[in-house]
C-alpha cells in the first residue's frame, strides 16, 4: 500500500473546500475532489494537478445513498484507505429565516445536507479510515452552530437562520456523539470554523478568503496521533459550544 496520504473533500469543487484540497494537495497528500457538478469538478481537478497537487475527481452528492456509496468504492479503488475525510459539503438553507417565517421543506433540506449528508458520507468512508495508520475526520461547522454565541446579547453572529445556523448545532452535537463511539480508536474526529469567508455561499460578503478559511480544517486534518477529538475550533482556539 502506497505511504503517500489520501484525503477526500466534500464540495471542493471551489470556495472552502477547493482550498483545504489545495492546502493538503500542498503537503503531497492524494487529494480526492468531491462534487457534484461534473464540469466543475473536474475543473477544480484540472486547476489542482496545474498547480501540482495529485487530485482525482469523486463524483459525490451527499444526499444520495447510491452516489455516496460509489464514491467510497473509487477512493478504495485509487488508494485502498482514507487518511482524511473532510466533510465541506453544505448548503445555507436560505441564510435569514426566521421561525415564525420558516419554509419547513428549507430547513428539512439544511438538516439532509449538512447534517444527514454528512453521517452518510462518514459511516460509508469509516471502513477506508480504518484502514489508516492516523485517520482524521473534519467536519466543517460555523460558529453561528454555537449556542453560547447565539445566546450572547450583543455577540456578532449574524441575522436570524432558523435553518443553516441549527443546522451547525445540529452537526456539532453528532460530531461529540461520534468522538465518543471512536474514543478507543485511533480516529480524531473535530469540527472546524473557518470563519465568515467570502464565497458564493453568502454571495461574496465575507471579510475572510476561502484560504484563510481552510487553514484550521487543514490543520485538524493532520493532526498529531495526540491531538485532540470531539473539540470544535476556529483560528483563534476552541469554540464554545
């Protein structure tokens, strides 16, 4: 079996998660590009393997069984294991919502991508971590997921959204549930905020760029085999849940 690393990112086909799959792309780490869009993802893979980064397209929408599965048999079939699974993929369910206004198929389809997606992709990945020598699951959350943030009078945590911001709350807490099923194993499990970067998903408003938005989830993605599990970070530390 090849020593070099692999990892697979969820929705790098741009923003965020194209530059975590350039970051790890970097370090010399085989660098599975999950997506959707065909034309895009390959795109991103082009741009990656120009920049000399050992990329692959995965086809991969996170909100199908089939899809998900299929893409955990081509990671096995380019590296036989998974040294990193990064779950990037998420939606803003239309970022101001408020609950006396909320669309329940909106926020249903928050929850079946940014939470449910990301158990899918993760239980079918877990057989190739295993694999690994020190496999690391990061889960892309935000600090609007923080209930202390939110709870906060006069903390700046952006408009009311009954959907994307639960929706964090949602992951953080099953990315904790997640730590403690793996607490005998050798897979470090932990969630990352990147901060408000500019990107398509808020419409480029963000004061941070999507590469210092990958920097603490390419860190996570390498950590120490003492390194931390079911913690919730961002550039500055941890977050408070």
């Amino acid at each position: 079996m090849s020593e070099q690393k692999t990892a697979l990112v969820t929705g790098a086909n741009k923003g965020i998660g194209y530059e975590i799959a350039a970051g790890l792309g970097a370090l010399g780490w085989r660098v599975g590009v999950g997506a959707r869009d065909a034309e895009r993802r390959e795109a991103a893979v082009a741009k990656l393997r120009a920049g000399g980064a050992d990329a692959f397209g995965v086809p991969l929408d996170v909100t199908d069984d089939a899809s998900v599965t299929a893409a955990a048999r081509l990671v096995e079939d380019h590296a036989g294991r998974l040294d990193t699974l990064v779950n990037n993929a998420g939606i803003t369910g239309s970022a101001a919502q408020t609950p006396t206004t909320a669309d329940l198929d909106t926020v249903r389809a928050a929850v079946e991508t940014n939470v449910i997606g990301v158990i899918r992709v993760t239980n079918a990945m877990l057989p190739l971590l295993r694999r690994a020598a020190s496999p690391r699951i990061v889960n892309v959350s935000s600090s609007v997921g923080s209930l202390t943030r939110q709870s906060t009078p006069g903390a700046e945590v952006g408009p009311i959204a009954v959907a994307y911001s639960p929706s964090k709350t949602f992951l953080n807490g099953v990315t904790v549930q997640y730590a403690r099923e793996l607490h005998d194993t050798n897979i470090l499990i932990n969630l990352a905020c990147p901060g408000y970067c500019a990107t398509d998903l808020n419409g480029f408003r963000g004061h941070r760029t999507p590469e210092q938005g990958a920097a603490t989830a390419i860190r996570l993605a390498t950590l120490p085999d003492d390194g931390p599990t079911g913690r919730f970070f961002d550039d500055d530390g941890e977050v408070p849940w």
